[in-house]
C-alpha cells in the first residue's frame, strides 16, 4: 500500500480501513467506495481534506502505475 498523497509506503495501520502515513503525516481510509484524507488537528481530532477525495479506481491505477516504474 501507499499514500495517495506522497505515494511513500511507509503506512501504518490505525483502525479498521483507517491508515497513517509517516512520511506527510495525514491519515486516510478506504472503507468507501472513495478515499478520503484527513489532517490532525491540534487537540487530536481529524479534519477531512474537501478537495482531496480520489475514486478508488484512480487511486489503484496510480498504485499500479507507480509500483510498474
């Protein structure tokens, strides 16, 4: 698996679908049929990113893609 922001691997699991990237820091899920990005705010909460949502299909293309070079 990778980041669909940074494209790093190094993910962590965090709860059920739910994942963290070390390299940028944002967490994000894939229990939809979307994948949805979220910051940490201050008090530990998670604030969802309004213009990063990726269709799972363009998210595995560019996994594939970027797993091929």
């Amino acid at each position: 698996m990778t980041c669909p922001v940074c494209g790093g691997r190094s993910i962590g699991k965090v709860g059920v679908d739910q994942y963290y990237c070390w390299n940028c820091c944002v967490e994000f899920n894939s229990h939809t049929d979307k994948i949805v990005v979220y910051d940490l705010d201050e008090e530990g909460g998670l604030v969802a990113w309004e213009d990063f949502y990726l269709e799972n299909d363009a998210y595995l293309d560019r996994t594939v893609q970027t797993t091929a070079e």
